[in-house]
C-alpha cells in the first residue's frame, strides 16, 4: 500500500504547476483611463499655446478700455460657410461708468438693420434719441444682431450679455428658426435635437474640437462633387437644406419646439440675473410677398391660391377678411423665411410667464398700413423693413422703455414727444452712400434664389445703376472691393477734393459715430474745420478726441480756441499740457504768452515769448510782442 502512495505522489509532482490568474490592480485601470486623457489635454494645451484655429472669445478689445463682440464669433455657428455675417460692430466700456446706461440688442438681420446696416437699425434711432434726451448719461446702445442666426445663437451669446451689467435687453428674433445657422432645416443644421446642437456649442470652446471639425470639413470638400457651389450665391440661398417644409410637418414642429426650448432657456438666464427685458412680436410683408413655394396637399389649399383671393378680397376692400387670407397664405408658404404666427403666440406667452413686457410691432406695422395689413409701405422684401419702418420700431421700442422706465437715472431735456421725434430724424445719420448701398443689397438680395429661379440670375453689373461716384464705389463695397469703413473714407475724400464740404462732414460724422474710438477721425475732421475758420465746430470733435486720449494736438487747440473765447485760466490748462506732448511748439509758446498778457502777468508772458522765439526767431509778430513786454517791465 506504501509503495501504491508513494506512486501517486510521483504522478501528481509530475503534472504541470497551474498559474493563478490575479486581477490587475485599480491603478492599472486608471492608467488606461489616463494615457487618452493626458494625451488630449496635452493637444488642447499645445493648440492653446500655439494659437490654433480662430478666437472663441465673445469679447475682444477693440482698443484700451473698449470692448466689442468679437466678427470670429460667427465661426461657432457657421461651419461650411465661407463668408461670414458679423454684427454691426459697435463699441462699449469694458469697465461700465457710473452715469452710463447700457442697451444690449439681440436678433437676426431685421434686429442689425439689413439692408441699411448698420446705420438704419432701429437701435440707432433709440441710441440718437436717447444721446438727445440725456447728454449727462453714457448712452451705450450695443446691437448684437447678426444675418442668418437664430435662437440658438441668442442662447449662446446671452451668458456674455449679462456679464456685461445691461441696464436692458431687447430681443427681436424668430424668423430664422428654420433657415438660421444651427436651425432645422439650415444647411449649418445639426440635426432636430437641441440637445446636440447645444453641446456642439460647448464643445466649440475646445481647440481640440476645433481642429476635429476643421479635419472633418477638409476631408468632407475633398470628398465633393460641388465644390465651387454657391460661391457668389446669396447667404439668404446658401442657408436652405430643406426646401419644402410642409405647413404642421414633423419638421415644421421641430423649427418652434426648437424656438421654444432655446427661448425659454435664454428668459430664465435673464430672468436670474434681473435684467429688464423688452420682447417684440414679428411683422413681415404680408399683401406685397407672394409666397415663395406653394404645395399641394389634402390636408390644406396651397399658399398661391390663398394668396390670389387675400388679393380679390383687398381689392373689394374687404380688408378683414383680406388680412387673414394673407396671414394664412404666409402660414402655408412651405419655404419658411417668415416666422410662423405661432412663434409670436410663443413670444406673447413668455411676456406673460416671466412678466416681461412685449411690444407689439406686428399689430403697429399693420395699423400703420393701408387697409390695416403690412406690404411693401413698410417693407422692402419679405420681412426687412424701410428705414422709416425701421425708425418706426425704435420710436415704438422707446415708448414701451418710457412705459416701463427703463431709462437713465439722469434727468432728461424737457422737450414734447413730437418734438423728440422729430430731433431724432434730423440727427439720425444716414446719408445718399448708405441709401444707395443699401438699394444695391436689397436688388442683388433679389436677383437669387428665392426671388428669382437660379438660372435668371443676371450679373450684378447688368442691374446695378452707376451715375456718378457714389453709386460706382457703392459697387465696389457690393462686389466686396471695400468694406464698408472704406467705402466711407472714400467718398468722405472725394467730396473734400471737390469743394463738397458740408458732405464730406457728414460722411466724417457717420465714420465717427460707427467708429466712436479712431481718435485719427476726430483729428482728421477738426483740423479740416480749423481751416476753414468754423471754430465753434471743431471745438465739438476736439473736445471729443481729447476726452478720449488727450494730445498735444487736441489739447492745443482746445487752449487756443478757450483763449479766443476770454477762458484765460482754462486755455492755460490747456495749452500747458500740450507742451507736455511737444514742448518744441512755437504756436502754443506764443499762445501762452498771449493768455498770460491777457492775465497781466507779464513775467510770464514774457518768458513764453522768448521760449517762441528760441525755437523760431521769425515766428510773425513774436519779436514785436517780446519788445513791448520788455517796455512794460522796464526791461532794456
């Protein structure tokens, strides 16, 4: 039996030795977890050093001490569009004042002002009666609207907004929710889930993202058949993806679910933050736009024959009946530029949940219309306003201010509300350039897709008029020869060379206003009125120039002109800091002189006048002025 026993024990020591398997450890896991995140920290930090890709920053400075939204921000929202919409690029305090009063505007085109941005929006005529009303307050009116967007943007950008301490928010926006950047039925579109479309936004801050898509968008244009398409197309054509968006569709649902939820969100952020809110319900060309695409359907008559008897029933004058007609070939319109009536429902809603006041544009654009019903009075196209429909909206959005008191602290210039209204036309700066501009927009806008069929589309040199000029560098900026700042220095030139004088101040008085920081305009402009002898004016720019950045130019003749005057002490001020800047300037020297003789102080005077002629013996009429002061002081 041993021996049996002892067999055994040799059979099982000659079976193989079994490993046990051990789980690796935690750290093993984390280690794995660490190597990818490490490795796209370290490529978002190096992309940050290198400065990769574009700045997502919603703020740049435009020069010290001022902010402006950054023209780069449209990056996040437009991805295969090349040319890029921008904001109307107006200026603030990047530390507010203590007396400013600060109106921030949000929306899409109709909010900037196409086509006679940026000088025609309606905010231009709240901030020009505003400045009128309140010369003790900084009137700070900052249009953040930009062609082609829509709630999502707003959603976006609202954050920024309110880290900027607005004394008011202004909100006009609804008719992009389709055709918008981002929007459902856009070719920027993500999709209809906001949800994605929102952390596509977030993800938007990362550089590491960025260059994701940027690849993405090279392989994707390499890949193309088309890669050329819609070059020279409008931006209003070369946002459409989905032609024909059926009245009540599922995608139709999409465009105002997405409306809502963004809007929503956006009011509650303001809401939080207590900022004072103005909404605005939508107007657009009901009796002058035939609908763009009409669609058979059992469900609903199409939009051409509605149209057709809206028409029949205006020319009955049954305008009631006409009106809701129009509305109701709008509604069924199946390329869906104009916002749906239920976005207005939506927007009306909200005034009542947050408590927010809504002014009603549409229902005042149509009052103000023949036969009650908006069309081409008001209207240049489907839904941008004229000027004056423009002006229009911002005298309505400042009644509504005045309602609710959303208006500076300060006290206002006591004049009667005719006469503020009519103050703020006189002074509303939009001159002959800016009106053929923007008839040049409005007639390119027309010559594409969907006004036209592409195939009539007719070169912009065949429709443009050019009589003089004006109108030729007015091609020239729509042909994307000079942008707009260009535009204006141009012809601010061409009427000073020829002896147009009153105009070429206006234009340096639009070119100021839209730049308020170019400190070169002011000097330009004052110096032009200097030789002209137009002296109480060019006190005007200077005064302006120098509050923004003194210099010995500025401060010079702010010294000589307070001198000619009789403020002694205060032309002294003046012309004693402009030595400062250069003191190698005779003209200020022998100015001095003349103040302190003014004063009888002729010790100075006199040491002024031989510091003049140190630097120029032949400056005229020093020499004789030196002798008199010594005769005066009994000097030999």
């Amino acid at each position: 039996m041993a021996k049996k026993s002892d067999k055994n024990k040799i059979k099982n020591s000659e079976k193989p030795t079994e490993q046990i398997k051990k789980k690796p450890p935690k750290i093993f896991y984390l280690i794995l977890l660490l190597i990818p995140v490490t490795f796209f920290v370290i490529l978002e930090f190096a992309l940050r050093i290198f400065n990769y890709g574009f700045n997502n920053d919603q703020w740049i400075e435009a020069t010290a001490g001022k902010l402006i939204l950054n023209p780069e921000l449209a990056r996040r929202y437009f991805y295969t569009t090349n040319s890029l919409p921008y904001s109307n690029q107006e200026v603030f305090d990047a530390i507010k004042k203590e007396n400013s009063f600060r109106v921030f505007i949000l929306g899409e085109s109709s909010a900037a002002g196409f086509p006679y941005a940026p000088l025609g929006s309606f905010s231009r005529y709240i901030s020009t009666r505003l400045e009128l009303l309140y010369p003790k307050s900084k009137i700070e009116v900052i249009n953040l609207g930009i062609t082609a967007v829509n709630s999502y943007t707003i959603r976006d950008l609202v954050d920024g907004v309110i880290d900027q301490n607005p004394d008011l928010i202004i909100i006009y926006t609804g008719h992009n929710e389709y055709y918008g950047a981002l929007g459902v039925a856009s070719t920027e579109s993500f999709g209809g889930s906001r949800f994605f479309v929102n952390l596509n936004l977030y993800l938007s801050n990362f550089k590491t993202y960025e260059l994701l898509r940027d690849v993405l968008r090279k392989v994707s244009e390499m890949l193309s058949d088309n890669k050329n398409a819609a070059s020279d197309e409008t931006l209003m054509a070369r946002m459409v993806k989905e032609q024909f968006i059926p009245y009540n569709s599922d995608i139709y649902r999409e465009g105002l679910a997405q409306f809502e939820g963004n809007m929503r969100e956006v009011l509650e952020r303001i809401k939080d933050a207590g900022v004072p809110v103005l909404l605005s319900t939508l107007t657009s060309n009901l009796k002058d736009q035939y609908p763009f695409v009409s669609l058979e359907s059992k469900d609903h008559p199409k939009a051409s024959e509605v149209f057709e008897q809206a028409r029949l029933k205006y020319i009955e004058q049954n305008f009631s009946e006409a009106k809701q007609l129009f509305i109701r070939a709008k509604e069924l319109d199946a390329l869906r530029f104009r916002a749906p009536e239920k976005i207005n429902e939506m927007i009306k809603s909200f005034g009542k949940e947050f408590n927010y006041f809504v002014v009603d544009i549409d229902s005042a654009f149509n009052a103000s219309s023949p036969g009650g019903i908006v069309g081409n009075n008001l209207m240049v196209e489907h839904l941008h306003p004229t000027l004056n429909g423009y002006k229009f909206m911002g005298k309505l959005f400042f009644e509504a201010m005045k309602k609710k008191n959303f208006l500076p602290k300060t006290s206002p210039v006591p004049v009667d509300e005719m006469k503020q209204d009519s103050l703020t036309n006189k002074f509303f700066k939009f001159s002959r350039l800016d009106s053929v501009l923007a008839n040049y927009r409005i007639t390119a806008l027309k010559n594409d897709w969907p006004f036209i069929s592409r195939d009539r589309r007719k070169p912009l040199s065949e429709i443009l008029p050019r009589k003089d000029f004006i109108d030729s560098i007015a091609y020239e900026c729509i042909e994307g020869k000079l942008n707009w700042e260009e535009l204006h220095r141009k012809a601010a030139q061409w009427y000073l060379s020829n002896n147009q004088f009153d105009k070429f101040k206006e234009q340096m008085d639009i070119l100021i206003a839209q730049f308020p920081v170019i400190v070169e305009y002011y000097d330009f402009l004052s110096n032009q009125l200097l030789k002209k002898q137009r002296y109480q004016e060019a006190h005007y720019y200077l005064k302006q120039r120098y509050d923004l950045k003194p210099d010995a130019f500025s401060s010079k003749w702010l010294g000589i002109i307070n001198l000619s005057w009789g403020n002694y002490d205060r032309s002294i001020e003046l012309m004693t800091e402009s030595l400062r800047y250069n003191s190698g300037d005779d003209q200020v020297l022998y100015n001095l002189a003349g103040a302190y003789i003014a004063k009888e102080d002729y010790t100075k005077a006199l040491d002024y006048i031989r510091k003049c002629l140190l630097i120029n013996p032949q400056f005229p009429g020093a020499k004789d002025v030196e002798n008199q002061l010594k005769a005066a002081l009994k000097i030999k």
